[in-house]
C-alpha cells in the first residue's frame, strides 16, 4: 500500500468527527472473573439472521479473553455513564469493582444502569490493519432505560440534549 499523504493525528482529528455511542462489551475471562473494555465502533450489521460487531485493538488486554471466551454482552451506555466509560477504558486489572452489575440471560454480565443489553455469541474474525472486526450472533437483547445515550466525538464526552 502507498503511503498515506497524512499522519495519525490528522486520521484521528477527521475521523474524531463522526459521533459514536459508547457501550462496554462484557464477559469472563479463563479463571471467571468479568471482563471489559469500553468501544465506540458497535454496529448493527443484519436482521437475519441477527448480527452485530465491533472493531477491536490487538493492543487490547481484555479483547483476547472475550475471544477466547466466545461470548459477551453489550451493554449501551447512558448519557449519565461517563465515569462507567472511564473505567472501562482503563487498563484497571478488576473494572467491575466500582461498578454494580448482574448476569444476563446467556449469564454474561450486564452493567446496572445501562441503556440497553444485547447478548452474543462470536461468530467470526475478521482481521483489519491493527485491529479485528468482531461479528457476533445475538441471542436476546433488551431496552432498560429511556434516557439519552452517551456519546463520543472530537475526543470528549457528549450527549444529544
Ligand atoms: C469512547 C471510547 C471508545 C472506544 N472504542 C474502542 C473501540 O471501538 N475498540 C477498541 O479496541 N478500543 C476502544 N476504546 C479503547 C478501549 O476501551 C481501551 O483501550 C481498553 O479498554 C484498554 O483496556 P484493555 O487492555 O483492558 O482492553 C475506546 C475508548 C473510549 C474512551
């Protein structure tokens, strides 16, 4: 591939300008103790049958272990959830310590508060320059909460109100 007439900063600067969501995408690791990391790039992919995915970093530590774990929830974070974000974002070695949580139906596990639980099964990775695209089944999902979403763009916080 040719070189790029740009730097990193610049492809972070442009693409910082498309607003995402943000949801935490949760399971367990080989000992059973909950896994998660915070991602801005979920997306709906097809309605039959159901898939969904993610992009994740091969930088990231928690990502392996919900690969090799093959299932998860993603929970949709609320405008009132930033702090969540925060942790889930963090190299923290135990995330769910300041956050209260249940199981799922699939018994993955769903953070209180949440705008929405959506529970998968990995079905297949795809790799892209240095990250995966993760597509997952979804098995059940949920609404919990009718608030506004929590939302990421030009690097900080927002929300829609
Ligand atoms: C708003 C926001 C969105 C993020 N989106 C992603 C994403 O889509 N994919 C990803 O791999 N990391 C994403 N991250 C970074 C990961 O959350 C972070 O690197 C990861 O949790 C590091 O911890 P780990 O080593 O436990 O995985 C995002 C971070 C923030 C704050």
């Amino acid at each position: 591939m040719t070189e790029p007439a740009f730097d990193s900063a610049r492809f972070r600067q442009v693409l910082g300008h498309f607003p995402t969501g943000v949801s935490v995408v949760a399971g367990y690791d080989a000992d059973g103790a909950p896994v998660g990391l915070a991602i801005g790039s979920f997306f709906s992919i097809s309605l039959d049958p159901p898939l969904v995915g993610f992009c994740a970093g091969k930088q990231s530590s928690t990502w392996p272990k919900l690969r090799e774990a093959g299932r998860f929830c993603v929970n949709v974070l609320g405008e009132d959830q930033e702090a969540v974000s925060r942790v889930f974002a963090s190299k923290d070695p135990d995330k769910f310590a300041s956050v209260p949580w249940d199981r799922s139906p699939l018994g993955q596990p769903r953070i209180a508060g949440a705008l929405a639980w959506i529970d998968c099964t990995l079905d297949v990775v795809h790799p892209a320059g240095d990250h995966d695209i993760a597509v997952a089944a979804v098995h059940e999902l949920a609404v919990t909460a009718e608030h506004g979403p929590l939302v990421f763009f030009r690097g900080g916080y927002a929300n829609l109100s």
